[in-house]
C-alpha cells in the first residue's frame, strides 16, 4: 500500500496580506500535483491546515486539495478549528459527520486506518484523554489480526529539547504508548506538528512525524540540499518490509 502524507500547511486566505499567504498555497498546490504523479491509495493529512481556523482560509484549502485524485484523510491540528474543518471538508476528508471528536477508521484499503483527534478547543498542546482512550482500545480490539496505521497530529514522544512535553497530561502520552503497545497488528505511527523530519521507535514500532510542507515554517531541513522546495512524505506499507519512507521533494512552482 502507498501513502502519501501531508502536514502543517498552515495554509492563509487569499486575500491575506501576510507575506507568506501565496508562498504556503503554492507549496501545497505543488505537492497535490507531484501526488497525483505517484498514484498512491491515500493521502493521510495530519492537521494544522490553516493558520488560524477560519472558514476563508478552509475555502483556499478546500480549492488547494480539490485535485487530489486518490482518498483523503484528514485529522485536526491545534491550529484547527474542527467545527469550521469539518463544516468545509467533512465531504471530501473521511470526517466523522457527527461526535464531538475527529478521529474515526478507514476500512477501506490493505491495511486500517485509525485517525486519531489529539486536540482540544484553546489547547495547543496535545490530549488523549480517558473517552479517547476507550474509544482506541474498542476499535484496535475489534479487529485484532488486521494490519493498522495509525495518525494523529501530536506526536505522543519528545524530540531532543525541541519538542518536550508535548501534551498537556504526560500520562495521557504514556496511555497511548502503552495501549498502542498491547496491540501488535499496529505497524507504525505518523505525526505532524513539530515540523522536523524525525524517525524514531515508539511503543515497539515505527514513528515518522514529517516536516511541514510551508518552506517558511518548518525545520531540520538542509536547505542547500531542498533548496527552498516544499517536501512531503510516501509511506510503502507492505506485510514482508513493514513502513519504508521516503521524503519527495518538489518544484514549489509545478
């Protein structure tokens, strides 16, 4: 299975004068393009789609993502606000139509996909709380045999001293380490957020958080190298190699 993933686009209204409002809309149109180039089955989004949560803003987005040919699969970022998310994108984004939180499974593909809501209103910081906690154990032990992929803007693990604590209640982030570690048909996690491209183990298994797609945004990239080109990330799920990753960078201007 080929997954395309896309993140942190903090995308702008058009007619925002902020001096990066074309910049981050002509880095995801670039990208959407190049995906479409690769043929995968999905396209996981995990949050921060907009800067500020407008309904402008998911009007540009809802525009930037339109070509998209294969599904997509979106779940908030804290720069989200999931009722204007859902309310712009539930048809087009494997958004749950009702309940108070965005996460929800994909049945419909070689391996399942669980989309996890890490937010909360106001909170920057990432939550997995005990309703969210029921809600996983049930749906992992539904179906225990069945490969599953699981993503969630918060990476539940610190990076280094750049991205520490990263949830409001640490036991929250241990909760989900543990109960993800009692569930071994889960072959990996991919994560948003911190804008760096890291690769770590986490719970026994793969953990991929991507870089931001806006070049004005994100980290840990060695410039002379992308040269200012927005990146997004493919995914090959397979049951012999488990997740190999691949970071694709592109012309900000195709």
């Amino acid at each position: 299975m080929l997954i395309a993933q896309i993140s942190d686009t903090h995308i702008l209204a058009r007619a925002s004068d902020h001096p990066a409002a074309q910049l981050r809309s002509d880095c995801l149109r670039a990208c959407v393009a190049d995906i479409n180039r690769q043929q995968p089955d999905a396209v996981i989004f995990t949050g921060d789609t907009v800067q500020h949560g407008r309904p402008e803003e998911y009007a540009q987005l809802l525009e930037l993502l339109a070509p998209l040919q294969a599904p997509l699969y979106l779940v908030p970022g804290n720069r989200d606000d999931n009722i204007a998310l859902r309310e712009s994108l539930g048809d087009q984004s494997g958004l749950p139509r009702d309940g108070g939180f965005l996460h929800y499974v994909v049945e419909d593909h070689a391996f399942r996909l669980v989309a996890l809501d890490s937010t909360s209103p106001g909170e920057r910081k990432g939550v997995f709380c005990p309703e969210r906690q029921a809600w996983l154990e049930k749906v992992l032990s539904d179906q225990p045999n069945r490969p599953t992929l699981l993503f969630i803007h918060h990476p539940p693990f610190d990076v280094s001293d750049h991205y520490v604590g990263g949830y409001r209640r640490p036991e929250e982030a241990v909760a989900l380490s543990d109960l993800v570690g009692r569930h071994p048909q889960v072959v990996a996690l991919l994560c948003g957020h911190v804008h760096w491209p890291v690769e770590c183990r986490w719970a026994g298994r793969p953990a991929r958080i991507m870089p931001s797609i806006a070049v004005d945004l994100r980290k840990g990239i060695d410039e002379t190298e992308a040269r200012e080109r927005p990146i997004y990330m493919l995914h090959r799920l397979s049951a012999e190699a488990g997740l190999v990753s691949e970071a694709k960078t592109v012309d900000a201007a195709a």
